[in-house]
C-alpha cells in the first residue's frame, strides 16, 4: 500500500498545483514564515487516516508533528486531533489534501461505530463490501476497522463469492460452488443464496460461508436453524439501523453493509493556523 499511497497522495498535491504555484499563499505568506496547524474535529465520531495525513504533510516537508489522537479514538467538537509545525506555506498546501483523507476516512469509522453500536450484546459482526472508492480500498477497509466492523474480502482473488450471476452462468448454485471447489479447492468459497431451497441445496458442498440476500431477520432465523453450524451465515441486502439488531439477533456471523464505504458522510474536520511555534 505504501507506493500505491504515496502515488495517490502525489495525484491530490498535483491536482491543487495543476497551474505551477499557490497563487493565494504566495502573495501573502513570506516564504520563510513558520506555523503550527491543529487539526480540530468540529463533530462527534471517531477518527481514522492520521498514518495518512501524516505521509501527506511528509510529502510537502512538514516533520514535526505531535498525535494526540489516534485511529478507532473517539472525539468530540473541540478536540484537537493532530499537531503540525512548519513552514507555512507547505502546511496549506497539504490542509486540502489531507482533510480530504481524514474526513472521508473519519466518516467512514464513525459511520461503521453507528452500526456496531446498534448490535452490540450479539455475537454478530459488521462487515464491509468491496463498494469502494477506486484506488481508495485499502484506506477504507482500514477506516472500517477504526470503526469497530471486520474486513470482507480485498480482492476478487484473496476468496471466492458465488453469487447469483455465477449461478445462472454455471446452471445452478450448486453447480456454480462444485466448480469453484474442483479448480480452488483450498480457496473459502462463499454462496449467496436467494431462499431456503437454495441454501438447502448448496450446504450439500459444505461451504464456508453463505450469504443471505434481502431476507428477512425471520427467514434468517430459519436459515441459522437449517445451518445448525456446518457454515458461517452472512445477511446482506435491505437491512437498517433500525433493523440490525433484529437481524443480529437472528443468529448470524455478519451483517454487510455496503453503506459504510459507499454512503458515509465526511466528518466535519477543520485546521486552524497560529502564527510561530
């Protein structure tokens, strides 16, 4: 991940000095002045992304930096979340491109620690997709584990996921996980399953994992019973706040929720400058 971030931190910087020069910071600030930027949270949640708004302002030549937050901490309006001094210059022109990281990433721990705070006293586990910002995955992943949920896969190669187009290639869910096992037959195979039958069905192959779709928590219940712990049994699809806990309840490992990765809203996050050291 390091190169593939210092590349994508490069691409932010260059994006903002598209036309050679800060045009603001340059007739405003001597080239030799000296600041210190605090990065202040302006809501509550819970942050994540400081190792990357660290890499940012090494980028630019800023060192000195003191953390006294770390990822998967919570915070409220007010608190101060990292420290910087440096020239000032180089501290605005990384303040862009590295809040754009903290609060995108903050946004999404603090919307993962909602979900896990709606099921907590399960056992269940919430679990992200691969519903992610291109080029951005592994960062999110990383965010959704500062919120408290658990990694599904990275990679279409690190386990297989049969799922219903699969299932019409192949001719049939069953027929579609036998296939995956005889050519990766160390390789955890997951099935999604539409109903009951199907589940009935593929638990003939014992499978790792099942993932129930846009099931109800009731019809998940009766899948955990089917089951009776020859597989993990993952709901996705349809499920709510408001609804977690009931699915939670109903005896699954893991509720996916693509919207911790697709939907969340960035944590409000902003730097403030004082002139000196």
């Amino acid at each position: 991940m390091s190169d593939s971030l210092d590349a994508l931190i490069a691409l932010a910087i260059a994006e903002d000095l598209a036309g050679g020069v800060d045009i603001t910071s340059t007739a405003t600030i001597p080239a030799e002045q000296i600041s210190t930027a605090k990065f202040v949270s302006r809501q509550a949640g819970v942050i994540a992304g400081i190792d990357v708004v660290i890499r940012v302002l090494h980028t630019v030549g800023i060192t000195d930096i003191a953390t006294p937050i770390h990822d998967g901490e919570r915070v409220t309006p007010g608190s101060t979340i990292l420290l910087a001094r440096g020239n000032t210059r180089k501290l605005l022109l990384a303040e862009r491109t590295a809040l754009n990281f903290l609060t995108h990433l903050s946004g999404i721990a603090t919307e993962t620690s909602r979900w896990v705070d709606a099921i907590a006293g399960t056992s269940c586990q919430i679990r992200d997709t691969r519903k992610t910002t291109p080029g951005w995955r592994l960062l999110e992943k990383a965010a959704v584990r500062a919120g408290g949920g658990v990694n599904h896969r990275l990679s279409l190669s690190d386990a297989a996921l049969v799922k219903d187009n699969h299932v019409v290639a192949a001719g049939g869910v069953l027929q579609a996980f036998e296939l995956v096992r005889q050519k990766y037959p160390d390789t955890e195979i997951e099935v999604e399953v539409d109903n009951l039958k199907q589940l009935q069905e593929v638990l003939v192959g014992s499978p790792d994992l099942v993932l129930l779709d846009n099931m109800s928590p009731e019809l998940c219940r009766d899948a955990v019973a089917i089951v009776a712990g020859r597989a993990k049994l993952e709901a996705s699809g349809g499920i709510t706040l408001e609804s977690a806990l009931a699915y939670a309840r109903s005896g699954v490992d893991y509720l996916a929720i693509g919207a911790l990765t697709h939907s969340a809203k960035a944590l409000d996050i902003g730097l403030d400058l004082t002139m000196g050291r």
